[in-house]
C-alpha cells in the first residue's frame, strides 16, 4: 500500500483554534523542511491546563500559547512528546511565565560530536552543475536547520513511563492523557492519549505529511517499527501530529507505514543477497527516482534499516564496526 500524504494545511500563525471540547491548538510560526508548516502546541482541557508540547523560543508565540487561555485558567502542566529543539526550546520560558512543571519520559539520549552523514558523499554521481548548486544551497542552510536538533539542556521534573495517566481540568470537565510510550524516532519519545475523546497526539511519532525521520543512534528503525505496530493495537480514532492536520482513520495509514518500511529492507536484503554493498553502493540503486538532494538522508535511513536487520542477526559489518561506511553483507543461515 501507498501512504498518501496531506499536506493541505495552512496554519494561522498564532491564533488559538479550538479542534474540540478539551482539545484547542496553537501553530508557531517555525516552518522549515523537518517541521513543515511549524510546530501546533496543544492546550489539553479547561481550567487546570495541560501543554502538549512548547514548541521554539519565540517570545510572540509563547505569548499566543499564554493568550489563548481563557479568564481563570492556567497552565499546571508542561508535557513534551520527546527532545527536539522544535518541540521543547520553548520549555524554560513557558515554565518561568508559567511555574507548571514539566513532564517527559527522560533526557535526550547521546549525542556523536560529529554528525557521522558526514562521512558519506555521493558526489561522484553529481554532475559538475549539481556539486556546485547543492554545496551553494548547503552553505546557505542555518545550521539548526541540517537536522532536527537534539535538545541535551531538557530534563523533565516528573519522570514518566509507559502507561501513566495525568489528569486535569475542572470538576465537571475532568481530562485524562494516557502515556505511550513510542521510541524510535527518538528513544524517549512518547505519545499521549486522552482518553476522553479517543485522540492520540503522535508527536513526530505518526505524521500526516511525511514519514518520520530516524536518525542513529538515537533513532531507532527497529524500536520506531514496534512503535508502529503499539499502535495497531490501540483503538484511538483520530492522530493529532505536532506538524501537520489531523489523520482520521489511522490504522490503514499506519500499516502504510509499516510496508513502507518492509519495502525499504526487502530492497535492502535482495541487494546484498547479489554480493556484500556498502550504504554507498546501496542508496543510488535504491533512490534513483529519488532527489539527489535526499540522499544523504536517505543514507541514514539505509543504515537504520541495517542496523535493525543487524540487531535480528540477518546482516552484519564485515569488518567489525556498523558504520555508515562499513561494507555490509548477509548473515548465512
Ligand atoms: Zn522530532
């Protein structure tokens, strides 16, 4: 099956939208390629107010996520879905204007000094026009906008764990949120189910414009597929994603998913099935319809799919280290 992607979705930067009793969203105005059209912060009941999720440091978005509350109510509780810097930079301000504390499943795991996609060039399947053109669009990229930025300052007040349920509201109009917790994507990453309305905010978990970006060794191809299939087995009836509209009707759109993956490591096993490859070798065949911009993306994810068929004992280095340089061949069995 084929993921068919919305991205219909024109967001009115800072304008608090109500989506339905307990749910109101406010979109920051941070669209960038990772982030798509910005982060959507969710203010999760009435009264005692929970956030799903801060989002940048812009003061006049903290200010509309501030604004949209409603005389008498306040923020009790910042929630973040997991430690990217478009997710959670906002935190130390809102909790300053806000004194509510925080609440993750845990800090963001280790981070290289080097970005290790810097090993991996495809240059030599560019024409001379093309290397000048990507090196001149790279060099003019900000830096926080080469990859989704680890937030390491992040550490939650209240530690959570798959399972935990954090309530609020008003006596009459009570909310549950449900963790789930969902690595791959990141290892901390969770997800929150309220309960009362049968939604599921997916964070970067589950998003309705693209798929999400599994970057090693943080991410995690294997975990962020058993992620996948968690949610199968839930009965939640509508995703709200960070970036993006809403899915309705999730189960199919997840399984696309899945098969998108499953497609990905058949390609990955029949190749070196023909003979040992390194991710070099493997991206061009793979991604040959694909912008040559993406490749080294797609390097990543080529190496998260080997990582995970190292880890299930079907491929492994053969000298020694998995790398995004290592040459990678079948395991005989
Ligand atoms: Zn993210």
């Amino acid at each position: 099956m084929t993921i068919t992607f919305n991205r219909e979705f024109q967001p009115r930067y800072g304008e608090v939208v109500t989506l339905s009793p307990l749910i109101r969203r406010v979109v920051a105005k941070n669209p960038n390629p990772f982030t798509f059209t910005g982060t959507g912060v969710y203010l999760i009941g009435r009264g005692d107010v929970a956030v799903i999720d801060p989002g940048p440091t812009l003061d006049n978005h903290l200010d509309a996520v501030l604004g949209a509350l409603d005389e008498g109510e306040q923020i009790t509780k910042i929630l973040v879905t997991h430690t990217h810097s478009d997710h959670t930079a906002g935190v130390p301000k809102l909790k300053a204007r806000t004194q509510a504390p925080t609440y993750g499943f845990g800090p963001h795991g280790p981070v290289p000094d080097h970005d290790p996609l810097e090993q991996v060039s495809f240059d030599e399947y560019l024409t001379k026009d093309e290397k000048a053109e990507f090196q001149k669009e790279w060099d003019e990229l900000p830096d926080e906008l080469r990859r989704e930025g680890p937030d390491q300052d992040f550490f939650p007040d209240v530690l959570v764990k798959d399972r935990d349920l954090i309530t609020g509201g008003t006596a009459d109009s009570r909310f549950t949120l449900e963790v789930v917790h969902t690595p791959g994507h990141t290892s901390n990453h969770v997800c929150f189910a309220l309960e009362e309305e049968k939604v599921l905010f997916t964070g970067d978990h589950v998003m309705g414009w693209a798929t999400s970006v599994i970057s090693p060794p943080d991410g995690d191809l294997f975990d962020y597929l058993n992620s996948l299939r968690k949610l199968l087995g839930r009965d939640d009836e509508t995703y709200w994603p960070t970036h993006g509209p809403a899915i309705t009707n999730p189960h199919p759109y997840v399984q696309g998913f899945l098969d998108h993956r499953l497609s990905r490591e058949r390609q990955i096993v029949e190749a070196l099935s023909a003979g040992p490859a390194t991710i070099k070798d493997l991206v061009p065949a793979m991604y040959a319809e694909t912008d040559k911009r993406l490749w080294r993306a797609a390097a990543n994810s080529v190496f998260s799919h080997l990582l995970s068929l190292l880890r299930e004992g079907r491929a492994e280095p053969e000298d020694g280290d998995p790398s995004l340089v290592a040459t990678w061949s079948l395991v005989d069995r």
